[in-house]
C-alpha cells in the first residue's frame, strides 16, 4: 500500500469515504465536516490521491464514484506501526509492554471517576 502520510484535506476525506464506499465529489463535500471546501479543491485532491493509490474512482452514467483503496483495519495497522516507529523505535515487544503497563492506570482513573460520581 502506497499511502505514506495523509494531510488534513485527505484524511477527511478518507473519513468520509470509509464511512461510504463510493461517493461522488458533490457528496463527498457534502459529508466533510467544516470547514467546507470548493467543489476544485475536492476535486484537485481527489485526483492527487488516485495519483498516489489511495483512492480509486468508477465511471457511471451521473459521472464518478471514488472509493478508497484499503479498508479501515489497514489504516489502523499503518497508524499502529507509525506509532511504533516514532516513539518505540520499531520494537513491537517495546510497545506492547507500555500498553499493558498503562492499562491498569486506565482502569483505576475509570474506577476512581466512578467512585467520585457515586459518593456525591
């Protein structure tokens, strides 16, 4: 998968085309959250990701249907490995081991929030 990184423009509207396999750039728009964008912009950014294989498109009668070209759990991998680069240097065991170290601290602030709302 050649997605590399993802600016603001084309992670939403990745965003809004996992939500919605096949939009067509006027509903792609209207999905985005604000600020919105002109029609151009969409359309310039859409050609640019299709250059680069993360969005593939579909002729039809109305005009094209875009669609990305991987599925959420891809993304998720790409973002999980990306966090592992950047603070754990590539080590898997590295990072497993913080995640589950900082587990319990999850769970303790959920149970304290919790204990404060009852007692009140």
């Amino acid at each position: 998968m050649n997605i590399l990184k993802f600016n603001d423009i084309e992670r939403r509207i990745i965003e809004v085309l996992l939500d919605v396999p096949e939009l067509s750039t006027k509903e792609i728009r209207q999905r985005m959250a604000a600020p919105v964008m002109a029609v151009s912009t969409i359309s310039l950014a859409l050609r640019l990701m299709e250059n680069r294989l993360i969005l593939n498109h579909r002729k039809t009668p109305e005009g094209y249907l875009y669609y990305v070209t991987f599925t959420r759990k891809d993304l998720m991998i790409r973002d999980i490995e990306n966090i592992c680069n950047k603070y754990f240097s590539g080590n898997v065991n590295e990072m497993i081991e913080f995640i589950l170290s900082i587990k319990n601290v999850f769970k303790d602030k959920l149970l304290e929030n919790t204990n404060t709302v009852a007692s009140k």
